[in-house]
C-alpha cells in the first residue's frame, strides 16, 4: 500500500461507511464513489476491502509504535517514560477514535494472513510496554504480584474502550483524559 492523498480519501469514506452500515454491507463501489474515486485507483493502493480495513487500523498502529519507539529512546526515569506512552496512546487513540471502533468492530472479519498480521503488530508494541514494566519491576516501583500480561492488558483494555464513552464535545478534553487515565494506571502500579 502506498500513502496518498488518495488512499486518505479511501480510508476516510471506508470510515464513515463502515462506521454507518458496517462493514460486511459496505462494498467497494460505496467506497470509491464516496472517495471520488475510481474502482481502479482504489486497487492502485488496496488489494482488497480487507486491505482497506487494515490500512485503518494501521495507520494508527504505525503512528503508535513510531512515537513508543521515540519516547523510549529519549531514555530516563522509567515512570516518565511509562507516563509519556500511556499519554500518547491514549491522545492517539481519541484522535483517531473512529477508526480505532471501526477496526475493533470488524477486525472478525478480516483474513486469517492479515489477523495475525495485526497480532504480530500489536505484540511489537506491546513488547517494548511490557519491557517498561519489568524495568519498573526491576527497580521496585511497580507491583510484581499482578502477571505483566495482566498489568498490559489493564491499560489497554480502557484504551479499546474508549470508543463506548468518550465524546470531543463532552466536559473532558483529550488532554484531560489522557492525563487521568495515566495517574490512574500508575497507581495501580505502585508496589
């Protein structure tokens, strides 16, 4: 897949379409037609309806595990660094919040070669936030009577819920929210 304001338009009516009839009942001529575009410059970018539903989901992914990998190499006090990530995949996360529900709602559905592809994706970013863990581990900040994967999966599970709640026109910005659900997780850190 190639970036271009073209695919842009693909993912983004691919979105709005899924988001709005699903994506089983969406077909690639509603994509194109609302992306303005024709069926062949669809398959330019996309090999697929499947390709287009991971490309959602991986433009986040890629953005994600970019800013991760840049947080980490600044270095420095692990709880700064935990604190930097879980901020950042929260404010990512609600920039692109749409996305995220779409692909979470219908990640079911995309071939075999591409689930364990998103699988392998995540597993690379959860790695290197499992890592910060046991960093903290090792210093005696964080609690080790909890299993990591529990202590990962705690975070990221209010992450993937936040399509049920939040609204950008609710009380509480990105920012705020981010910060909150930071502290909190902390917290439950602490040993």
């Amino acid at each position: 897949m190639r970036d271009s304001r073209v695919a842009d338009d693909l993912r983004r009516a691919a979105v709005e379409l899924f988001a709005e009839q699903g994506y089983a009942t969406t077909s690639v001529q509603q994509i194109v037609d609302a992306a303005g575009v024709t069926k062949g410059a669809m398959y330019h970018y996309f090999d697929s309806k499947d390709d287009l539903l991971f490309g959602i989901y991986d433009s986040l992914l890629t953005l994600q595990k970019a800013h991760l990998d840049e947080i980490v190499a600044r270095g420095g006090d692990v709880d700064e660094i935990l604190r930097a990530a879980c901020i950042d995949v929260v404010k990512t996360s609600i920039d692109q919040l749409r996305e995220g529900a779409v692909f979470f709602q219908s990640q079911h559905l995309l071939t075999p070669e591409r689930g364990r592809e998103v699988v392998r994706r995540r597993r690379e970013y959860h790695d290197v936030f499992a890592a910060l863990l046991e960093r903290g581990q090792r210093e005696g900040r964080y609690r080790t009577d909890v299993p990591l994967a529990v202590l990962v999966a705690h975070f990221f599970s209010d992450v993937h819920y936040l399509s049920h709640w939040y609204s950008s026109g609710g009380p509480e910005s990105k920012g705020l929210v981010a910060a909150q659900l930071t502290e909190l997780y902390l917290a439950s850190l602490r040993a």
